[in-house]
C-alpha cells in the first residue's frame, strides 16, 4: 500500500511495482506490451499523459497511423461503385476490411453479415429502425444499457411494441438473473420481440452472462449483444455467442479510425429488417416509374447507406492485424490485473481517522467485470468530492478520466438512488431541452444525492505506471475537507 503524503519516489514506484508483480504475477506475461507502449504509444510518456479513458476510446498504436499512409500514399483509390482499376482496387481493399473483420470476431461468412457503419450507434440505429415492431411485440432491455441502446425503444413505442426494463441490483449494478429469465419467459404474444444488454457495461465494468443469449433466442427472441465496451479487451466470438446484433465502435478497440463501427449480423435476423428507406449503394436497381420500384441489394450491401469509407476501411484491417500481432488474451490479461490492483488499492484507500476515500460503484473484485471502474472520491463524512472538480484537477495533472453519467442512465440512476421523483422535474416540460449539468444540479440541490460520477477505465497500452499515478493523484485527496 502506497502513502499519500510521501508522494511517490522512483523508488516507492519500484516498490510499489513489485509488490504489485507479487499479487498478479499474470501480468508478467504481458511484458512485451511494455517495449510496445515504449516503441508505439511513444507519445503518451513523452508527453506526460495518464490516459484513463479507453471506454472513452481507445488509442492508436504510430505504426498504425504509418501503415495506413503508406497504403494511400502507394495506391490510386477510387469510389468503388464502378469497374475502374482505380474503383476494383478500393472495392479489393474494402472486401478485406470486411474479411479481417470476420476473421478477428469469428464471423463466417455463411452465417454473418458484417455491415459498416459510423459507429456503434449507428450499427443500433439500423436495427432499432428497420427491426419489425409492432403490436404485442416487445423490446426488453437492461437498465444498464447505453443510451443508443435505449434510444431504439423510440421505434419500439412508435410501432406499438411494449418496452419493458429489467433493473440492476444496487449492490453490484449486475441484474438478478432469475429476473431476466422471468421478463425473457414472460414477455411476447408471438410478435417479434427483441432483448438487448450488453456483454460489459460502459457505467461498471460488470460483464453480464452471455448465456442469456442462448436462453432468449431459444424462448423467441432476437437478441443484441452490445459489445462496444467488452470487445477492446475481451476475444468476441461470434459464432459461439450467437446473438442476432452484435454492434461495434472500432476506435474503441484500436483508436484509429474514428467514424468507423459495424454491425455484426446473423444472415437470417438481418433478413426480418425492414428498411425504412433506401439509398445509393444499397438497391440493385429503382426507377422513378413508380413510388415504390425498388430493390434492396442483399446482404450488408443493403444496409451500407451512400460510398463507403474505402480510404479508411484499410485501416481497419491494418487495426485488427495490430490487436492480432499484441494478442487479445495478453491485452484482457494485463488490464484484468492492472485493475484488480486498482480496485483492491481504492477498496484500502482511507483518510487518517479510517472512513474510506474512496467508493466503487459495481463489482469490488475482478470476477465477470472488465477494466472499468466508476467510482467517487469521498471526504471523511462520505461526501463526494464534486466530480468535475475532480476531473479537472486530474486534468492539471494530465490524468484523463471520465466524468458525468457515460451515457448510461439506469446504471447511474441505481448507483446514486436515483427515483423517478427525483429525476421528474428534468422531463416535467418537454418544450425545455435542460442539459445534463442542469438537471444533476437540479437532483443535488433538492436532493443532497450527486448524480455524475468517475469512471476510470483501462486498456491495451495501459501500464502500472497509469494506474499508479491514478493512485497518487487519489491519496492527494486524504482529509481534504470537501465543499
Ligand atoms: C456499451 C456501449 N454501447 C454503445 C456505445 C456507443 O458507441 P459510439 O458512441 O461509438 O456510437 C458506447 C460508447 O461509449 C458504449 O460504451
């Protein structure tokens, strides 16, 4: 255990690495990631940074950035809606984006459409909108979902479906799983009905069972299994999780491209979509003759709106190659250690007199939970160091943490006890777009409840030195008065 006021010699940081060494010796096998950070994410150190925010996004390793420059510096690529050499050159590029893709989330080709997106969002955009709701269908869902994944029971209402939650437990932010087995046996007259959670909460870190997948499709349900947030340090096996929507951000996994996601689908749910529109690059043929001449080309090719991103689908294949060369399992090892030492050192971590300094929301060990940890700095009577000041001091000392709710309401309305009563004034008029720092002030004020929140998360380029810095900066808090 580290000690605040002595603030971290090089050698209290070589004591504190062996003592950590001695309690997860699996992130010895990790070593390699060290030379790579020091070859290729050269910038963080050089530039003094503790990047904490890989749920955030992730980042880019140079030589990503190098070989996608030399691709189209060495190439003439051009819309690969044609025949040209220049055309077929950026189609052949794109078709093997396409196949790293398959071929990093084991998705064959015979049983999975990969479609690109903008994002993850945009992935569960396409699902929500074309998905056939319509009365006595139902969308369930998990409180503990992101916002993109809430934001499809708009077209579920729209189109007369029941929306329907299933809630977190305030102990662990995990949901009970009789619960979800009830809502999954209970729901439904024979209309599509559609289950979405995700594999590993943004808010938490909890990973829920993939199991339910199986248990939902078996009981009728298509199922989608957010994996924004799981993927970047857990292996996605397609085929063996089997859920009808898998979405994906691939900054998140490799920093490099932004703008870039897909969706991972089942050939046969993807077929029970209905789009709600067409565009270039997604119909066969359409005539203006007539409203309603159209075909829809089958496949992704029918989802992927307008021109592709073909000058940057190759770097999603130079991306994968880059995760595959680093290896997933070393990347879940060294970041399951890096924060199971920052958990079990904020679970120590307390003012003189003994109250604790910090809290975690979610999960206090490392047992089905990822590398991502919310949580708030408390002062001797359990108040909550206010989070922006928080944040903005880290920032002084060019720590990047998160803060505010991550775009996942029902895990930080849980967390903080949040009741509808609290939160009712926010929505009481719709005509008035109150912002998110308006409404938590709101909550305070009435309340004393502080409704935003830490969020420290971990990832491939991560080291001990991040997490310890994390810890000096968080043992600068000791017996700070608050407020
Ligand atoms: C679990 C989860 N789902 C979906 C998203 C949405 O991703 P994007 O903003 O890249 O569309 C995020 C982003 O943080 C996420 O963490």
């Amino acid at each position: 255990m580290m000690h605040a006021d002595s603030r971290f010699t090089a050698e209290q940081g070589e004591a504190a690495f062996k003592d950590f060494l001695r309690r997860f010796p699996s992130f010895v096998a990790t070593a390699a990631v060290d030379d790579l950070r020091a070859a290729d994410y050269a910038r963080l150190d050089r530039l003094g940074h503790t990047y904490l925010d890989y749920t955030g996004g992730g980042l880019y390793a140079e030589s990503q950035l190098r070989r996608h420059e030399e691709l189209l510096a060495g190439a003439v690529l051009g819309n690969p809606h044609s025949q040209s050499p220049t055309s077929l050159a950026a189609a052949a590029l794109a078709r093997k984006a396409r196949d790293a893709v398959r071929r990093f989330f084991n998705a064959p080709e015979g049983e999975f459409e990969i479609v690109f997106t903008a994002n993850a969002s945009g992935a569960l955009k396409l699902v929500g909108e074309a998905y056939p709701f319509g009365p006595g269908g139902v969308f369930l869902l998990s409180f503990d979902n992101h916002n993109s994944v809430n934001g499809i029971r708009e077209f579920a209402a729209r189109k007369g479906a029941a929306v329907s939650y299933v809630p977190v437990r305030e102990e662990d932010l995990r949901l009970d799983p009789e619960q979800v087995r009830t809502a999954l046996r209970g729901a439904g007259d024979g209309a599509p009905k559609l289950f979405a959670y995700p594999a590993q909460s943004n808010f938490s870190g909890v990973q829920h069972p993939l199991e339910w997948v199986a248990e939902a499709r078996e009981l009728g349900w298509d199922v989608i299994l957010d994996c924004a947030a799981f993927a970047p340090a857990n292996p996605v096996d397609a085929l063996a999780i089997g859920a009808d929507f898998i979405p994906i951000s691939f900054y998140k996994l490799f920093g490099y491209p932004t703008g870039s996601g897909c969706l991972i689908a089942r050939r046969e749910a993807l077929a029970k979509l209905r789009r709600p529109w067409f565009a270039g690059g997604t119909i066969t043929l359409a005539s203006v003759q007539q409203e309603d001449w159209y075909h829809l080309a089958p496949g992704a090719t029918g989802f992927e709106d307008g021109t592709i991103d073909y000058l940057g689908l190759p770097a999603l294949s130079i991306g994968v190659e880059h995760l595959e060369s680093v290896g997933m399992e070393v990347i879940h090892a060294r970041v399951q250690a890096l924060a199971g030492w920052l958990l079990e050192e904020l679970a120590e971590l307390s003012h003189t007199d003994g109250s604790p300094l910090a809290r975690v929301f979610g999960p206090p060990g490392m047992e089905r939970r990822g590398a991502t940890i919310a949580l708030y700095l408390v002062d001797p009577e359990g108040r909550p160091y206010d989070v922006y000041d928080v944040e903005a001091a880290a920032a002084r000392e060019r720590i990047s943490v998160r803060s505010g709710c991550f775009c996942n309401p029902g895990d930080g309305e849980v967390a903080h006890r949040i009741t509808r009563a609290d939160v009712e004034s926010c929505f009481s008029d719709p005509s008035v777009a109150i912002t998110l720092h308006e409404c938590q002030q709101r909550i305070e004020d009435a309340t004393g409840k502080v409704p935003n929140t830490i969020r420290v998360s971990l990832g491939l380029a991560s080291d001990f030195g991040d997490v310890y810095r994390f810890m000096a900066f968080a043992e600068g808090y000791r017996d700070r008065p608050s407020g």
